[in-house]
C-alpha cells in the first residue's frame, strides 16, 4: 500500500499538465535520485536521432537528391545517340547510365525510411531515449511496413507492396545479385539464364519511371503524414506521464493523428505498483476518463539490455541515499 501511494503522488506531482512540465525542479517526491541522474526521456529539446525534425530533415535532403540523380540520368539518357556517335558508351557513360537509376530509388526508399522514423520519434516521445534507440536497431530495422503501421498511415495496407518494394532495394538490392539456385542438370546454364532473368527484372524496377513516380507520390504522402503528426489543429494531442519510484515511469498520449498509446517501465522497488495501477491512474484524470484499452498500444519498456540500465540505476540511486 505504501508504495501505492507513493506511486500516486508521483503521478500527482508530475501529471498536472504537459506545458508544465519543466516546472518541476529537484528529485520527484518520494524519490531519491537528482533529476541528472534519471534516464533521458525524448522531448522537444532532444536532439539528433531523438529529434523527429532531424529525420524529417534528413528526409527532405534525400528526396530531393532522389530526383536530382532521377533528373540527371533522363539528361544522359537523351543524350546517348549523340554522345556515342554509333560506338558504344565509353565505360564511365554506361556506370552512369546504370548506376543513376538505381542509385535515385535508392535514395528515394532511404528518405521514405527517414520520414516513417520521423512519425516513429512523435508516437515515442516521453519515452526513453534508450528504448528508442534500441527498437530503431532491432525491433522496426529497415521494415518500413512495420514503421508505417506504427505511425498509423493512412491506407498503410494499399502501399505495402510499393513499401515492400522499397525495403527490399534498401536491405539487399543495392549489393550485387546472389544467383537463385535451380535444378537442372546443366547446372551452371540455368544458374546464368536465372542470373539474367533477375537482372532484368531490377533493371525494369529501377529504370521506369512510372514507378518512380508512383514512389515520389508516395514519398510525399508519408513524409506529410509524419510532419502533421502532434501539429494538426483539427486532431489536437494530449499527454499525461510521471515516474514509478526511482526507475520507472509511464507515459501516456491520445490524439495527434496515433492510435492511444501507453508505454510505461515499473520498478523493481515497487513491487506492489503493477499496469493495471497505470491505467486505473490515467482513467481518474477527466481528460480521459473511461478507455476502450483493447484500442490502446501499449509497450513495456523492457528487455534484457535495459534491464541492467535499471540496475545500475538503481545502485546509483542508492549511493545517492547513503
């Protein structure tokens, strides 16, 4: 009970309002440990990976080198006949003619990716830095379709293929083609016709312009989704959070254009103070009040990595108290 209640004051303390939420100074009450002590939390003063303006940034600069490349290859391309003058293009013509194509839906999927963690970055925030860091790496990689329905893009399931096709070019298209293996007893003629077939089907990918197009409208679409998301007037976003004990914390948003989201970290002090207290908490605010929690993501901060952050957490916070 008594870590319970400490629990709620916690909350009390730290809960009144976002816009105030710098007001506090020192340790929260009931804990132990300063403030520079506590794990950093992503916020509007975060910056570098932690900053959602920086992907978005990252964004803008790839999509644009995307169609500069795409632009200067159609230059090239045009000029071929007159260039070669019947011969065939000289050795560093033919890499341009080759590569440029490629090389501008290769940018193209990079500042998809770069968008999509832009919207990723927006749905963490009151997170840990960590945790975020640490799902970029290994949860979501370069799985944009696993991005793109975690920001909630609209019709995310009628760009899958197109997402598809992107994840596919950024994880392995880029490096040489690894032959397919058939059954054959000629072996090695059907290994080499199979080796041609899939080139050309990169080659017909990575040359038409139809689709590239197709992409550059989607591009467009998910880096202006990722944008709005917590600045749409018309889809206004509100957050409640705060600390469980020296470690733990919880934070909670609705709104903004994402489905509900609570993501929360207990502490291992407090063995008493359990999700269903998190959630009883965020229901007695009257912004909220009742929730379909079936409708609500909710995320554990939790894994085997930051669970021995937390310990050295912990004994930090014990040397602070002795």
């Amino acid at each position: 009970m008594t870590g319970h209640l400490r629990f709620k004051v916690c909350f009390v303390g730290l809960a009144v309002s976002y816009a105030a939420r710098r007001a506090a100074s020192g340790p929260t009450k009931g804990s132990a440990m300063p403030p520079s002590q506590r794990p950093r939390k992503i916020g509007p003063d975060s910056v570098g990976i932690f900053s959602a303006d920086e992907w978005l940034a990252e964004g803008y600069g790839l999509f644009a080198s995307a169609r500069s490349t795409r632009a200067a290859w159609r230059w090239k391309r045009r000029r071929l006949p007159r260039r070669t003058g019947g011969s065939g293009p000289s050795q560093r013509l033919w890499a341009e003619l080759t590569g440029l194509p490629r090389a501008s839906t290769l940018l193209l999927g990079y500042s998809v990716e770069m968008y999509l963690k832009a919207g990723l970055v927006k749905a963490y925030r009151g997170c840990r830095e960590e945790m975020f860091d640490h799902d970029i790496r290994n949860k979501f990689r370069h799985n944009l379709r696993k991005l793109a329905s975690e920001i909630d893009l609209p019709n995310a399931e009628g760009s899958a293929d197109d997402l598809q096709l992107l994840q596919g070019l950024i994880e392995g298209d880029r490096y040489p083609i690894t032959p397919e293996d058939v059954l054959s007893l000629d072996i090695a003629a059907h290994r080499r016709d199979g080796f041609i077939s899939q080139a050309n089907r990169r080659a017909a990918f990575v040359w038409s312009d139809a689709r590239f197009r197709r992409l550059c409208a989607l591009a467009k679409n998910i880096g202006a989704h990722a944008a709005r998301i917590d600045c749409d007037e018309n889809n206004s976003v509100s957050y409640v959070f705060g600390d469980i004990g020296n470690t733990g914390y919880w934070t909670f948003r609705i709104g903004g254009r994402l489905k509900p989201r609570l993501t929360y970290r207990l502490c291992p002090s407090l063995p008493s103070v359990g999700l269903d207290d998190v959630k009883g908490f965020i229901e007695s605010n009257p912004v909220f009040g009742s929730l379909a929690w079936d409708e609500v993501r909710t995320h554990e901060d939790k894994d085997e990595r930051r669970g021995r952050c937390s310990a050295r957490a912990v004994k930090a916070a014990s040397s602070v108290r002795s």
